[in-house]
C-alpha cells in the first residue's frame, strides 16, 4: 500500500494510443520488453526489483518504466506501470486495477485478460497484494480476491475501478524522465465502484493480522483462503524465509 495518495475531484483526458513507444526506447528498455513477453514472465522480473520505500532524505516519486529500468526498484504504481508498458508491447492493452482504501492507503496493480479471465501483476510490501493468475470471471471477483489480503491494522478495501491508461492522451506516462505523477491525479479522481464487506468479518480478519504481527514482527501473514490463485511471490515472501503460512 503505498500511503500517498489522495482523492479529489473527476479529470477528464483524450483517448490517445501508444504508438511510436518503441522507437524512443533506448537499448536497455527494449531488452526488457524483449525478454519479458507473458505476464508471468513480467511478474518475476519485477517481484526480483527491490521494493522502492523512498527512504529519507530522498522524495516520493512515480517514477515511468524507463525510471524503473534505470533505477532498478519500484513501488506498486510504479510496478504498475512497467507492466503495462511492457506488455503493451505485446498486444495486452495498457489496464490498471485502482483500489481505494478506507484509511486512503490505496493500491495499484496491472490488469489483463486471457482466454476470457482476469488476472494481474502487482508489487507490494504485502505478500497478499501481489498478481494473480487470470482464473477470475470479471474484474469484480478479481477485486474481491484482494479484501482479505488488504487488511492490516487500518486498511479495508471501499471501491476499486479498472482504467484504461490510455485515457492519458499524448502525457508520456511510459517512458518520461520526469516524475509522472499525473498517473496518480487521474487514477485518484476515476469514478470508483463500491465494495462492501461485513464489519463482522472485517474486524476478525483485523484481530488475526495483528495477533500474528505480535507473534511474528518481521512478518507478513500467508495463511489466507485462495493462495492457489496467486502468481509467484518475491523471493522475501518464500515459506523458507516467511512461515506465516500456516491455515
């Protein structure tokens, strides 16, 4: 959960398509995209980045994939977009799942479709908000495949929305040197759909997160429901080095 981002009102953008991309890509970039042609594929390479946690002295940033090649690390609306560049490529369209979050601690991840199925690609601090293998019906149950993972001691998902970064117009999210942070604005302001969950529920699943971060500090919990649908973790997140993983 990246914990910057904050909602304001609808933008509106022109619909312009990524045309030419390629060519401004410098040798390292077109590497990448080269080597990386499945989202699989895609998942690994960036659950192998270190996670950027923009430490002090240094500033936010959001950075577009051609700083994700140069810097080699990046968080999750980073990781987002260097998915989408780099599947763009490969005929997947340029999507993105948006999570909002109660305590405005919201979520991003790339979004694509395979044989009628909706899976993702994701980076996090949270094991649980990585990718998905594309077994879901619609964008809605590959959203709710998220609610129990997105609890911590604040966090529950309210509403989600599935953007189409191509709404951006002629503004170079893929490949500026430039902080993109027009990514966020627009994606902060898109309509989002509701998602409800029982108060019930939500407080039990709340209780057993923060029962294993007493035992288990320097953790993150595994023991959820659905794991069979998850893509690859990190390699932070594997059973030998991570033993929440316990039902």
């Amino acid at each position: 959960m990246t914990g910057r981002l904050k909602r304001s009102s609808t933008t509106s953008v022109t619909p312009m398509d990524a045309e030419g991309t390629w060519l401004r890509m410098n040798r390292a970039e077109r590497a990448v995209v080269s080597r990386l042609r499945t989202p699989p594929q895609v998942q690994r390479y960036l659950n192998l980045l270190p996670y950027n946690t923009e430490p002090a002295p240094g500033r936010a940033t959001l950075r577009s994939f051609r700083g994700v090649v140069q810097r080699k690390t990046a968080h999750c609306l980073e990781a987002a977009l260097a998915a989408a560049v780099i599947l763009e490529q490969h005929a997947f369209p340029p999507l993105v799942l948006s999570f909002e979050s109660v305590d405005q601690l919201d979520h991003v991840l790339f979004v694509y479709q395979r044989a009628g199925r909706w899976g993702s690609i994701g980076r996090s601090r949270d094991p649980a908000l990585h990718g998905r293998k594309p077994v879901f019906r619609t964008p809605r149950d590959l959203a709710l495949s998220y609610v129990d993972g997105y609890i911590d001691y604040s966090g529950r998902i309210t509403g989600y929305a599935v953007v189409d970064l191509r709404i951006l117009g002629d503004y170079d999210w893929r490949l500026s040197d430039q902080n993109v942070w027009k990514v966020e604005r627009v994606l902060l302001d898109y309509p989002h759909r509701s998602i409800n969950s029982s108060d019930v529920r939500i407080d039990r699943l709340r209780r057993r997160y923060r029962e294993f971060r007493t035992s288990f500090p320097d953790r993150k919990p595994l023991y959820y429901k659905g794991r069979e649908r998850w893509s690859e973790l990190p390699p932070e997140f594997s059973p030998g080095r991570n033993r929440g993983s316990a039902s």
